[in-house]
C-alpha cells in the first residue's frame, strides 16, 4: 500500500501520517512496520508528493491453544472483556509458561479473538502471575487502539490495594521515582535511578495492625512492579513478594497486591465505566491481621 504526501502533511511524524490512513491499526504495530521496512517512525515528513510505501508483513497464524480455564468475567460486550484475574495466573504465554495462561483461556471462551499481537491477542495491559484483579481485554481492532492510547495517556483510573510490611508514618503520601531495571537482578526493579522512567504513585493508608500497614494506591504512571519496587525502596517490601524481600506468610503464596478498581471510557459509546473487586487476603487477616 502507499500513500502521498500532502501540504496538510508536511511536519507530521511518519508514523502519525501513516497511521492516519490505517484508522483501523494501532499506532505502534504501524511503528513496528515501519521499523522492519527501515524507515524511521518519527521522522518529520518535508516534501509535498513524497510517496510513502507501507509493506504490513504477513500474519503469522498463532499456534496458542485454546484451553478450558475459568474465568470470572465482570463484564463482556462485542468491543470488550473486563476480567477478575486471579494470584498464580500468568496474562500470556512466555518463556517458561508455554500454556495455562488468561490468553489460553480467553482463546476458549471467545473463539476467534484476534486483536493486535497474535501471542497475546486482546491483551491492551497485564498484571503480575502473582497479582490479583481486574483487567482489560480488546475484542477488535479499533477497541485495541483506543484503550492502548487511553493507557498510554494515562487517562485511565487504576486503584491498587497492598499489605506492606511495618508501619507507614504518613497516612496519605506521594511516591514521584525513577524507574529501571536493577543493575544486578534483572528481574527486580529499582526507584534509585532518577535520570531514566518517572514512576508516580498517591499511597492513602486504609489500616495499620500488628507491624503492617494497609494501602490504597492510585497509579498515576503504569510502569513494571511500581508498586513493589516503591515500597521496597522506601524500606517497606509487600507482604509475600519473595523477588523485593518481602516477609513470607504460612498459606499466603503471593505479594499482597490486588488492581482492585478501573475507570475509564467506553472505547466506542465513551460512556464511564467502573468496575471494582475487593481483594481477598483473608488468609493475611487470620494469620496476621
């Protein structure tokens, strides 16, 4: 396919030209043509009548198999799923978790779903294996688009609930971070580094007892175990997160974080939406509570 330049065009990135034209593909699988043909997504288009040739690569059929997990499904309708993940569920298929995932099961329960990347089709957002809650899936094409974007523009409302260790003295503070990968745990993160990714978190305590202090986090950036590596740094790791150090509870085989509440706009009437899931940690209640 190709398109041409025009003079509305000119000083447009590529990718936003491009993307223009395909008003039923995502701004970043356009990038990522872009980027297999060698063109650069964010170079600035200068000349009226410059013809601009886009090659999509051909789909390859995925190979996931879809299996008979349950799911607790909150809400469904023909452009989304919302889902009640549970702790020790990983979101899709990956090096070390070939199969058994939330994409095996959603490929069951929603035969055909094909949106976005064919390993992990629908997915517009994850949870960690061991984090309970709700999560977000796309049915079609122009669903993905539009809650990617809403992510990406963090104008979607995403509230945490956690169990930390020890006793928070502020009962309602900001975390403004930086984010990156730790230097000798690849698996970890640190908040140490201010000069890379900005991680925003508001933290309201709900209760302190017996040594470890409830929260309610409301996320204002989405990066990779913000709220683990946040806690962790400031010295109070979760309660079960055996990767930040945090103190093991008999019975309790996660961290003590749950995605308990999502707002955001329906992707194709733009009515509010609000879906909300109390955690469960009962078993923390017992033993420690």
């Amino acid at each position: 396919m190709s398109f041409c330049v025009a003079e509305e065009d000119l000083g447009s990135r590529l990718d936003v030209f491009c993307q223009k034209h395909l008003s039923k593909v995502s701004r970043s699988r356009v990038q990522n043509w872009l980027r297999i043909a060698n063109q650069k997504p964010s170079r600035i288009l200068k000349q009226i009548g410059e013809k601009i040739e886009l090659c999509p690569p051909s789909v390859t059929p995925s190979t996931l198999e879809a299996q008979n997990i349950p799911l607790e499904v909150l809400f469904a309708d023909e452009d989304l799923i919302v889902i009640n993940k549970p702790a020790g569920m990983v979101v899709h298929p990956g090096a070390g978790n070939p199969d058994k995932t939330l994409v095996n099961a959603l490929l069951y329960h929603y035969p055909g779903l094909c949106v976005g990347d064919t390993e992990r089709p629908g997915i517009v957002h994850r949870l960690d294996k061991d984090t309970s809650g709700i999560l977000l899936i796309a049915r079609n094409n122009e669903s993905h688009q539009a809650l990617s974007e809403a992510f990406k523009n963090r104008t979607i409302q995403k509230t945490y609930r956690a169990i930390c260790q020890g006793n928070l003295k502020k009962d309602s503070f900001e975390l403004i971070t930086g984010h990156k990968r730790h230097p000798t745990n690849r698996k970890r993160f640190t908040t140490q580094e201010t000069t890379t990714r900005i991680a925003h978190s508001r933290y309201t305590v709900l209760k302190r007892k017996n040594g470890t202090t409830e929260v309610q986090v409301d996320l204002l950036t989405g990066r990779t175990h913000q709220i683990r590596a946040q806690l962790a740094d400031i010295g109070h790791p979760l309660l079960g997160d055996r990767l930040y150090g945090g103190p093991l509870i008999p019975g309790f085989h996660r961290q003590a974080l749950h995605a308990e509440r999502i707002v955001f706009s329906h992707p194709r009437s733009e009515a509010k939406m609000d879906f909300q899931v109390a955690p469960d940690f009962s078993t923390i209640d017992r033993r420690i509570l």
